[in-house]
C-alpha cells in the first residue's frame, strides 16, 4: 500500500499519551517525519522511543507562546518545513456541575485546550505559508458542538476551538491550507479512564458498567476505541482528502446526531 505521508512533517501535540501518541505511531507507519511535543516530558519519550522514523520531541506547554516559538525554530532547522500540524494536548476537568467548576479551572480549560490551540497555528500558519500548503486538525470533542453536562468550562473551550477552525480554514482556503476540527465523543484513553476511575470511586461500579453508563447518550451504545478516532484523524489530514476545510467532524457514534 502507498504510504500517504511519505517524508510529509507532521507535528503532534499532546504526543505523550492517548490520541497524541497513536497518531504519532500511525504516521510514522505511513512515513511521515515527526515534530512531537508534549508537556509531560516521561510519556513524550516513551513515545518517541517506540517510533522507527525521523523524530524531534520538544517539552512544550500548550499554554506558552515562548516554547511554540522555539518548537516551530527546532522544526525549521531539523526538517525545513511543516506539512501536518495536529493541535491534539487537552485537559479535562474534574467531573462537576457548573455552579461547582472555580474560576481557576475555567481558566485553565481556555488556557489548554482553547489558547493551546490558537497558540499553535499562530505559529505553525506562517511555516505553512511559507511552503505553500499545508493541513492543520485542531482535536475539540463532541463537546464542542453540543452541551455536555458536567464538563462545563471543557465545552466552552472546545466550542472555542471549532470557532478557531473555522476562522483559521477561512483565511487561509486561498492559501492551499485546510483547517479542519475533529470531535470525538468518550474514547478509551487514558483522559477517559481518569474520568472513569472518579465515577468508580463514586459509585464502586466496575469499568464495563461505567462504561455502559457513559454511553448511556451515544446511539452506538459504546465508547469508542482510540485507533476509531485515530484513523480519521490520518484521513482528514491526507492528501486524498484535498476538499476539505473548514469542518468539525464528528467520530461519535452519533451522539451529535439525536
Ligand atoms: N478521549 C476522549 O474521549 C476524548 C474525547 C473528545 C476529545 N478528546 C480530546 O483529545 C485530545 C487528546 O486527549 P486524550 O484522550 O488522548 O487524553 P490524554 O490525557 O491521554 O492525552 C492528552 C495529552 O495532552 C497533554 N497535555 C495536557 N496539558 C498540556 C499542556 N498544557 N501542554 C502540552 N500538553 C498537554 C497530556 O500530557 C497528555 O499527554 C484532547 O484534546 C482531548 O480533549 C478526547
């Protein structure tokens, strides 16, 4: 099968962990040169080190302009260009009612997952100018086109980050840059089995019962797989996939759609 990122770079955020380091390992697997990044530097070099292909890795807090900076400056002497950016790192929130969530939390979901976001492609746009093309996938959720109970200040991030997206896929269409926003709903990752340890301890159910009572909403009746999300967000970055920007897609079992 023809790899569809031969020699492509191909930047990941939040590549320590969950989404971040199987996309980085699928990537890999279809021959892109990688950009990674994460906050947590001992999950950042598990990954890096299970990968057979040209590999950077930056500590890198989402929230600092400074570290994107220098990021983008390592990418420009290590590799040239910037093909791929995936603004994947996120934080959830503890499980609470808004009228429960503080002020500090709240600023901290903006801070991560929304200026996180905003943060990256201001600084991996110009790259992308300057080599006349590029895709970028912000990662939001299903929280981020509908309300999500209990997860307030995450949800206003993540619609915040559709908002971007589209923003960003409207400047820069006439660019030859795609911006799209990929929303999963629950996918067993570590982010999820921390949200799912906090209702067990609540409840003392086991993992399958929590699980079930998770997808309780989802018409598929199941949380998803992480490779489920991973392999669209190969696809939505491919070349292949030449005609489309500006979107928020959903891989969620339906959720969105009832
Ligand atoms: N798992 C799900 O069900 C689900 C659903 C919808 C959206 N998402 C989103 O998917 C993305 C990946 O999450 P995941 O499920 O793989 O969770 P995860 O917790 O396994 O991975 C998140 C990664 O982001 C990193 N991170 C956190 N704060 C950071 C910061 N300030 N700077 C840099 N990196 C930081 C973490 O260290 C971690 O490696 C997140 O944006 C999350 O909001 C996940």
């Amino acid at each position: 099968m023809d790899k569809r990122f031969e020699n492509k770079v191909v930047l990941i955020t939040g590549a320590g962990s969950g989404f971040g380091r199987m996309a980085a390992q699928r990537f890999a697997d279809e021959g892109a040169r990688l950009a990674l990044s994460d906050v947590n530097a001992e999950g950042l070099a598990e990954t890096a080190a299970s990968l057979k292909c040209e590999v950077i890795s930056d500590v890198l807090d989402v929230t600092d302009e400074a570290q994107h900076i220098a990021h983008i400056a390592h990418i420009r002497d290590a590799f040239g260009t910037l093909d791929v950016a995936i603004n994947n790192a996120g934080w959830g929130h503890d499980l609470k009612p808004l009228h429960m969530v503080s002020g500090d939390e709240f600023d901290r979901s903006i801070a991560i997952n929304a200026k996180g976001v905003f943060l990256g492609m201001k600084h991996q746009l110009p790259m992308m100018h300057a080599a006349g093309g590029g895709a970028i996938l912000n990662v939001a959720s299903a929280a981020g086109l509908v309300g999500a109970a209990m997860i307030s200040a995450y949800a206003a991030a993540k619609h915040a980050v559709v908002g971007l997206t589209r923003a960003a896929a409207d400047e820069n269409a006439r660019k030859n840059i795609r911006v799209n926003a990929l929303c999963p709903s629950f996918s067993s990752t570590p982010m999820v089995q921390e949200m799912a340890s906090q209702i067990e301890a609540r409840t003392g159910a086991d993992r399958d019962t929590t699980y079930a009572q998770i997808a309780n909403r989802i018409p598929m009746a199941r949380v998803s797989e992480p490779q489920e999300v991973v392999q669209a967000m190969l696809w939505i970055c491919a070349p292949e996939n030449s005609f489309m920007t500006g979107q928020a897609i959903a891989i969620d079992g339906g959720l969105t759609a009832i």
